[in-house]
C-alpha cells in the first residue's frame, strides 16, 4: 500500500455518519504478516504508535509483543492478556516507583543509558535484564530522537558492566534510527554500531542475548511538507537489516535474538480519519495576495498531531470532478500551529460546510497525541472494520 485507499477503509469511511479515526485491522495484521516474512526478528510493538485495544489485540494474536515506556502502558497491555514475558520497558526516562511497578506486574526487561538508571533498576527491579540504548544521529528521519536518549559506545560498556557488577544481567544493546527513517544507511550506521559495541564489550567478557533495532521503520503513505509523496526505499531497507542482521549473528559468540520495535510502519497507512469541511474560505492577506483556506473540523489537536512535518492525503468523496484551488488546509482550533505548512494544496471549490473529507494514513500517533478537547474540539472517537467490505464498522 502507498497511500492507496483500499476497500475496507474506503467502506468504512464512506459509511461513517460523523467524524471518527477508522482502524483496519485486517490491513495491520498483513502489515505485520509482511514484517516478520521480510526480517527474521521478535516484533515489540511501540504501543505509543497505537494505544487502541482492538489494535494492540489483533497483534498480540499475531503474536507481536509490546514495547512499554510506562507502568500505565504495561497494565494495558496485561489487560489484554498479553504474558509479561512479551512485554519490555522500552524508555530509557523512568522514576524509582515507575521501576518498582513495573517489576511487581513482571516485567523483566528494561531499557537503559546510564549508570543512574541502572543503579536504579538494581534497587527496584533486582535481577533485571537490562539492553542498554546506543546514541544515533536520527538524520534521515522526520522526527530524530537523537539527542534525548542512548549513549556513546563508551557509556555503553561501562553501562553494561555497571549493571553486571549490580546483579543485573547485561541482556543486549539498542538503537533507535529516527521515527520515519528515509533511508537505508542509517539502519546500516547503526548495525554497523552495534557490531562495533558488541566487539568491545566482549573483551569486558559480556556476550549479549539480543538487540534491538527500535523502530523507524518508515510508512509509505504520507506526502512530505510540500505535499510531494514520501518514498521510502522500504525493499532497500529490508535488504540492509536482513545482511545486517546475518554480520551481527555471525559476530556473536552465542545465539542472538533480533527485536524490532516498530510503531509508525504497522500502522500508520491502515488507519485513516473521516472528517469534516468547516469552510473554504479567501481572503486577502496584508501583503494583498488573495489565499485560499480550507478548514476542517480535525486538525493537529483531535488527530493530525504530526501536521507540521508532513502532509497527509486527501480525499473529498463527491467531489471528483469539477474545478479545483490551491488552499492552506488547517485545523479548528484558534492557534496558528493548527495548520499544515504546505501553502498549496488542491482542494475542490465546491466544498461546502459539512461535507465528508477522508484524511489517509493518520493511523500512528493519531490517539495518543489528542487533547482532552482543547477550545472544546473533543478527541476522536474510533472504530475498527475487519474482513471484507461487508463486515465494517464494529463501535469503538
Ligand atoms: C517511539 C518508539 C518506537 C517506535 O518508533 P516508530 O518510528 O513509530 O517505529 C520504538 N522504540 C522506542 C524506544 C520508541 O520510543
């Protein structure tokens, strides 16, 4: 799928009477299905990508485990039924009780960076496995997440060792490339890291478990800022992890388990929002150019948290022909930010107060980044369609 609607969602949303997020789950589980063909690695799925019960079900069916950054993420996921034993604490930022509460519901395995959460986990969690989370440079990736978490390759072996000196066992090494990732190198920058670190902590005697490779793993379809698709090389992408996936099994002196913790790419193009037309507008700015505003009733505080960095596709249903104008699309809200930054998108003229629009691939960080109805914009109710054609629209 590259942005490409397809039948269950186009069902879905065609049937939908009023504004909610659509969720195909027959569309993830292929999503996943294809995942695990292409790599041979343990899927924890990033919860925070998709918090959505119906979601993180069919998944943990498929039997992805899940990638937790808080004691409130970890219960949500045991009250699914998914085992502990599936669940790790993937944020290297946690308290003293956020420890305590994780290891009392069982978790065993926990993310770290430095020798203060390590010392931590020791108190809290005795015991623990503990992965410790190597720095990247997030480049090539919308959203970078590089300078917040992971260490040099230094930290990391004093961190691993720290933590084998505190009755921990030093489990394995983690990378997180940048959510979004647009290209290959990067994932080869970061095997190519991991090797690195691998070697050097041998020599302390440690011989890891496992890796993780995080997330990052691109959708295929968003339009970037100015409204050109996004083309991930995605076929590339997998042929660089799965060589280097081969390399670091061969350098490890003992089996190594591969996880991979993707969010964004299991979901984000099987989801989609129906929304509605506020009005087009034109007016002229003070500069005297007339422009054009479309405003919708969803924008970057009920669904569209990511507008700033991307575009999504647009569908008017009803107005296939006809004349079009180059619009500002934006959000309901009275902040500025509420937009996206493309000036020009093409919107028909036709469009009136209410009319349905089909806002695609808003799958990932949809819910979890809604406000709790910021200037009275409640969040988005959703529901879930399955199968074919004929079984949409189960109610959230
Ligand atoms: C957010 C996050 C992910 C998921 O990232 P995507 O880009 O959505 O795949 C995976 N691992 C960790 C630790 C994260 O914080």
């Amino acid at each position: 799928m590259s942005g490409d609607l397809g039948p269950r969602l186009a069902s879905a949303l065609a049937t939908a009477p009023s504004d909610r997020i659509v969720f195909d789950l027959t569309g993830i589980e292929n999503q996943y299905d294809r995942l695990v063909r292409e790599l041979p690695v343990t899927v924890r799925f990033a919860m925070k990508a998709c918090p959505v019960d119906e979601v993180l079900a069919c998944l943990a069916d498929r039997g992805a485990g899940f990638d937790a950054a808080s004691p409130g993420e970890i219960e949500q996921a045991l009250r699914l039924g998914v085992p502990a034993d599936r669940i790790h604490y993937g944020n290297t930022v946690k308290s003293d009780a956020s420890i305590a509460e994780a290891h009392r519901l069982g978790v065993r395995t926990f993310a770290t960076d430095s020798v203060q959460d390590v010392a931590a986990i020791a108190a809290h969690a005795p015991g623990a496995r503990v992965y410790c989370r190597l720095t990247t440079s997030g480049e090539g990736a919308l959203w970078g997440l590089s300078r917040k978490f992971g260490c040099s390759q230094d930290d990391a072996v004093r961190v691993l060792t720290v933590a084998r000196a505190a009755g921990l066992t030093p489990a394995g090494l983690s990378v997180h490339v940048g959510s979004q990732q647009m290209t290959y190198d990067a994932w080869r920058q970061a095997v190519d890291r991991l090797a690195d670190t691998m070697v050097a902590l041998r020599e302390q005697g440690i011989v890891l478990d496992h890796v993780n490779l995080g997330g990052g793993l691109p959708a295929l379809g968003y339009l970037d800022r100015h409204g050109h698709p996004l083309e991930p090389p995605l076929d590339k992408m997998f042929a660089v992890l799965r060589e280097g996936i081969e390399e670091m099994r061969h350098l490890n002196a003992a089996p190594l388990d591969v996880v991979m913790e993707p969010g964004r790419h299991l979901v984000a193009d099987h989801g989609a929002i129906r929304a509605h037309v506020y009005r087009l507008t034109e007016r002229r700015q003070a500069d005297g150019e007339p422009v054009h505003w479309l405003y919708l009733s969803c924008g970057k505080f009920n669904g569209l948290y990511e507008m700033d960095e991307l575009c999504h596709r647009l569908v008017f249903p009803g107005h296939s022909d006809g004349e079009y104008v180059a619009a500002v699309v934006a959000g309901p809200t009275c902040d500025s930010d509420d937009a996206y930054r493309t000036a020009h998108r093409r919107v028909p003229r036709g469009l009136a107060s209410g009319d349905p629009v089909w806002i695609l691939s808003a799958g990932a960080y949809a819910t979890g980044y809604m406000t709790q109805g910021f200037n009275g914009f409640g969040p988005l109710s959703h529901t879930v369609t399955r199968h074919g054609p004929d079984h949409a629209g189960a109610a959230a």
